[in-house]
C-alpha cells in the first residue's frame, strides 16, 4: 500500500473502507451486528454513487461505536470474572476493531457525502482498524489495489485493471496511471 495516496474521487477510498471493514466484520461476534452492517452498507452505497446524506451516515457510525460499548460492558463482566485471562482481553481487541472499522466506513462516507478529504484518513483508519481485528494484512493490500486501480480509471476485470493492480503490487504509481487508462 502507498500510504497517503492522493484519491482522485473519493468514492473509491469509501469503497476501499466498505470493503475492510466486511472483511473484518468475521471478527465481531458482539450482540449489534446489525448496527456495524447498517454502517458498511452506507459506505458501501456511497462507494456505489449513491447520494448520503452526511447526518444519517454520522448516526450508523455512532450507532457502530455504541456496539462497542455494549461489548465493552460485556468485557467488563468478563473481566472481572478473571481479570489474567489474556486471551479474553485478546478477544475483545479484536471484536473493538471490527466495530471501529465498521464506524470508519460510516464516517468515510460522511465526509464524501460533503466532499471532505478526511474521508481518506477514514480509509486509512478502517484499514488499519481490520488488520488489528485479524484481516491478513495481503488481503487488505489487494482490496487497496481493486480500490486504487479503480481510482485511477481502470475497468475491473480488462487488461489495463489487472496491469495497474500489478503495476501497484510493486508500488510504482506512475506506472499503474500508465497502464489504468490504456484501452485494447
């Protein structure tokens, strides 16, 4: 992954933390999962062209956040009952990642739905968030490369994608602009 990478439309970054935030979404096993696919969805229909509106994705994104709160007074419980228990604490980082990856979504599509580049930094913090919750960090960098390629006006599944995909794969920027807008 570049880090810092200049969208172009912020669409695409929605859409690379929509994708995160399903991958880790495995990882939660918390009572409010309704509440962390109501938050991908949105970012998942602003990444599809969508119109949002910014307040309604504000609220999934807090109502996201407030599944962490209900694990969070479950872990409490947990906690007490055996306060050395390592891998209970373990487990509870991962189910607060997927919900905080989950919330970056939202807030992703948030700031897109008003133009605001911190709809990249949402990316950024979704992608970041998934990889704590458990998703391989390849997994992560390949949903980047769909999202970048698409970015830069590759077509998913033509020549030009799978030439900027792997032109990304080696971090040669330049070259994937290149190569995203060659048509057969």
């Amino acid at each position: 992954m570049i880090k810092d990478y200049p969208w172009q439309d912020l669409a695409h970054a929605v859409g690379f933390a929509a994708a995160c935030a399903r991958a880790a979404l495995p990882y939660y096993d918390g009572d409010n999962r309704a509440a962390l696919v109501a938050a991908i969805q949105i970012a998942e229909r602003c990444a599809a062209g969508e119109a949002i509106d910014p307040d309604a994705a504000d609220a999934v994104a807090y109502a996201a956040y407030a599944a962490d709160a209900h694990g969070a007074a479950r872990a409490d419980g947990a906690a007490a009952a055996d306060a050395l228990d390592a891998d209970a604490i373990g487990a509870f980082n991962i189910y607060v990642y997927a919900v905080y990856a989950a919330a970056d979504a939202a807030d992703a599509a948030a700031n897109a739905a008003v133009a605001d580049s911190d709809a990249a930094a949402n990316a950024a913090d979704a992608a970041a968030d998934a990889a704590h919750a458990g998703v391989d960090q390849t997994e992560i960098d390949t949903l980047w490369r769909d999202a970048v390629a698409r970015d830069l006006g590759a077509v998913p599944g033509g020549d030009s994608y799978y030439a900027a995909c792997a032109a990304l794969s080696t971090g040669d920027l330049d070259l994937a602009r290149e190569l995203a807008v060659i048509k057969p």
